[in-house]
C-alpha cells in the first residue's frame, strides 16, 4: 500500500466530492431500470435478434429475480 500525504483541507473537500457523488450516483442507478418486466421484455423483442425461447426464458427469469419482483407488475412510468 502507498500512502501519500495531503493538506487536511483537500483532503475533506475530496471526502465531501466523494459522498455527493456517491448520493447522486446511487439516485441515478436506483431509477434507471424502473420498467414492468413485459415491457423490459419487449424492448429485447422489437431488436429482433432474439429468439422466442430466449425471449421467454428471460421473461421466466425476470420475473424470479428480485428486479422482477419489485418491477414486475408496475405499470409504465413513462
């Protein structure tokens, strides 16, 4: 480990950029993949290079994840 010194100032100004960054980061993440499983799965579909089979496979397992279970029936927010 290398350790390097820097001014008490910097150093909590950098802690601060940090957290902020983290909060925003942690917002932006946490809404991005908001949408009912049916419609995550249409978005795959209309690409038009996946199979039916994948295609319901991923909708079976959509629907088993813990994104599934709490997208899994919302209506579109959009």
């Amino acid at each position: 480990m290398v350790t390097i010194t820097i001014p008490k100032e910097e150093y909590t100004k950098l802690k601060r950029q940090s957290s902020a960054y983290r909060r925003f980061a942690s917002r932006v993440f946490e809404d991005a993949i908001l949408d009912p499983v049916k419609d995550a799965v249409k978005d795959f579909k209309e690409m038009g290079i996946y199979s039916n089979e994948f295609l319901a496979d991923l909708e079976r397992g959509l629907r088993k994840s813990s994104y599934g279970k709490q997208n899994g029936d919302r209506s579109a927010q959009k």
